[in-house]
C-alpha cells in the first residue's frame, strides 16, 4: 500500500502526441502492458539513462538512435527487462523497432524501445509484435491514464503528474507518467519516466532542462539503493506551442519551474509506492562544506539497513543515524561535536551526544507517524540538500524473494 495518496490526476492533452496502450500477456495474461508513444513530426527528444554497465538491450539501442535523428515513436513494455540477453536480446529490440516502424510508416532509428521487468529472460517476441497492432489502435490524445498502468512492475498504484503555465501569451503544457517501486538509486534507478510537453525547444536546450530537473527530482530519491539496468527519463517536446529559449530569461524560468514540478512529483510518487513502504522519509543535511557533501552524507543515511529498518519499527534509534552519518564519504575530518540531528522538530543530538532535552517518548511520537523528516546539521558550511527515501518491511523481503514467481 502506498504511502500517502497515490491519484492520477486530470491530465493535460499535450498537443502533437497521442498514446496507446495494448496487452500482449508478456508476463500475465489479460493485463496491458505494451504502451506506444506518437510523437509529432517536427518534436525533439531528450532522454538521459541508467549508469548500470550491465544496460540493457534496450537501452543500448535507445541511445543509438537518438543519435541519429528526431525519433516518431517510443514502445514500452513491461513484464521483461530484456536485460542480461547478450545478442539476441539486441537483436529483439531492433526487430521490435522495425517492425513498429513498417506499422506506422516511418524509419526503425526513429523508434525507441524500453523494456522494464525480469531481467535474463528472452523476450516473447511472438506476443509482443502481434499486440503492437492494437497499441497503434488505441492512439488517442487521452492515453496517459492507461499509459500510467500499462508501465507499472511492483507498482501497487500508476504514478502520473500534469502541470501548466501561461508563456508570451500562450498556454503550455506538461504531462508525464513515471514507474518505479523497488531498486531505486540514483543516476538513474529502476524506473521508467516519460514527460511531454507542447513548448517548442531545441533538443540542445531541452537535454539541459531533463538534467537540471532530474537532479533535484529523481537523482534525489533512494528506495533500497539498487541501481537497475533498464533506468530511462525521456521528455518530448511536441513543437504545438511557446518557444522557451536561453535569451527569454523570463519564459526559461517560468517553464522550468512548471517542469521542475511535474518531475518531482512523480520522483516522490516512486518513493512514496516504495516496495513494503509505511513511512515516506525526508533527509534534509543543512551546514555542509559543499552541495556534494549534503549529498553524501544524506544519501548514506537514506540508504543505511540499519536507520531505514529503525524507521519501519518506529524505533528512535538515533545513534544509527549518527553512524550512518559519520562513515559518509568526504567527512573524514567531520567535528562531532558540531553536529546537530532533529526527528522532525525534536531534538535528537547536539554536541556529539544525546540533546539534553531529548525523551524517548517525544522520539518515539515521532516515529509512530508514516511522515517523518531527519534534519542533520553539520556545522560546516552553508550547503543544504534533500533526498527522499523510505523504511524497509518484510514486505520488502517478500515482493522481492517471490519476484520471479
């Protein structure tokens, strides 16, 4: 069960793209799961992926064809990572892309292909190319809702965020849909992210924008710090409206933040589904020498068994937090008796030891609720930075000892 409402909202239309979901019964029959994107001619596209060595085939032929020119379609399907597949499994993603290619009429480089679910097992190509048919039926201005479902894995809910903002006059809208449960890291992590938008920006400008958005959104957020093979964040920008440029300072910013807050919501959409998650859980390090310091030392904390477990017992058990923290990369030199730890706005730790005024009881309130924020205060500088993570259940144990099965 997520934690927290998880509801698709009313999704802004983005002019010049359409969307059709289908099943092929890739892993469970009857279920969509092989979603297409159409995208205008004329759109450009942006994507940055998974930093995994072992990428998957999909990934591999993504990113070559977006070297090669303006892409027309993507095809998503879930149920099969196509990862671990040597040869062949480059060889399926390519005839996936030809075949969806002499459907619609375009070129195979101006298909991408993603793939998400078990990895090391050969995709079924027979059920995969009969359904793409259907998916290219189903076309409609109206698909993200089905689109949201037809990604999920673990999801227990389908994730989705859509936003707008006024530019020189004209309207412009961003919509995206995300997947994401389980080995979530950084850089990228076990999910799938789609966002369009109907602004017109060159594929330059735009592959900046992608970045700068997933660094304080989904390069903020940690569920078990397992980084996938199959990680993808695409944005499309369809050409239908507003032209954002570097010289309109005003527009740039305005689109920015409207971006900016599509993507982190769908960023915290993934932590708050987290597999086995009852606690939504905010690191916030403030008085760090430098922003990668915070970093550092918020994501050993949000990635540590040993506080994430504490969490999901509802056990104020500050002095994990205070190991997590001291073993940090970079804070070698870091001067105990600096640091100050709260549990929302209880006081845990100051002066390198247990605040005076802290109660066991007054933790342990705390730790009771599914919402809770550590702020760490290093006393080093004047950087601040949030990550956002989750606690660790049997349930978690569960979903991922029984994956395959």
């Amino acid at each position: 069960m997520a934690v927290g409402e998880l509801v698709l909202p009313e999704f802004n239309p983005v002019a010049g793209l359409r969307i059709g979901t289908a099943s092929a019964g890739i892993k469970k029959p009857g279920r969509k799961d092989l979603v297409v994107f159409e995208l205008a001619a004329g759109s450009t596209t942006a994507g940055i992926f998974t930093l995994n060595a072992f990428c998957a085939a999909p990934v591999q032929l993504c990113k070559e064809h977006l070297q090669q020119g303006s892409p027309r379609y993507l095809v998503i399907n879930t149920g099969n990572a196509n990862a671990g597949t040597g040869v062949a499994g480059l060889d399926n993603a390519r005839k996936t892309c030809q075949v969806l290619a002499d459907l619609a009429g375009v070129k195979s480089t101006e298909v991408l292909p993603f793939s998400t679910g078990v990895i090391g097992e050969p995709l079924p190509m027979d059920r995969l190319l009969a359904a793409l048919p259907q998916a290219l039926e189903q076309l409609t201005n109206n698909g993200w809702a089905d689109a949201a479902s037809g990604i999920m894995t673990t999801d227990t809910k389908p994730k989705g965020a859509t936003a707008s903002c006024e530019i020189n006059g004209q309207h412009v809208v961003i919509s995206g849909i995300a997947k994401g449960a389980g080995m979530i890291k950084p850089n990228m992590a076990t999910m799938l992210g789609f966002i369009a938008t109907d602004a017109t920006i060159d594929s330059v400008l735009l592959k900046e924008l992608l970045k700068q958005a997933a660094d304080v959104s989904f390069n903020r957020i940690t569920i078990d710090g397992d980084t996938s093979t199959n990680d993808s964040c695409m944005l499309v920008a369809t050409g239908q409206s507003a032209k954002i440029s570097v010289e309109d300072t005003a527009a740039l910013q305005s689109f920015t933040a409207c971006l900016q807050q599509v993507m982190q919501h769908l960023a915290l959409s993934i932590v708050r589904d987290g597999e086995g998650a009852t606690k939504f859980v905010t690191v916030q390090v403030e008085q760090a020498a430098t922003t990668a310091e915070a970093l550092e030392a918020a994501f050993t904390v949000a990635h540590s068994p040993l506080v994430k477990t504490a969490l999901y017992a509802s056990d104020a058990n500050w002095g994990r937090i205070l190991a997590a923290v001291g073993r940090a990369p970079g804070l070698e030199s870091l001067d105990v008796s600096s640091v100050t730890v709260y549990l929302d706005d209880v006081l845990l730790v100051e002066q390198g030891g247990r605040a005076a005024s802290y109660t066991e009881d007054a933790g342990s309130a705390v730790m009771q609720q599914t919402e809770i924020t550590l702020r760490i205060l290093l006393g080093r500088g004047k950087a601040t930075e949030t990550v956002w993570t989750c606690d660790f259940s049997h349930d978690y144990v569960t979903i991922n000892a029984d994956y395959r099965t």
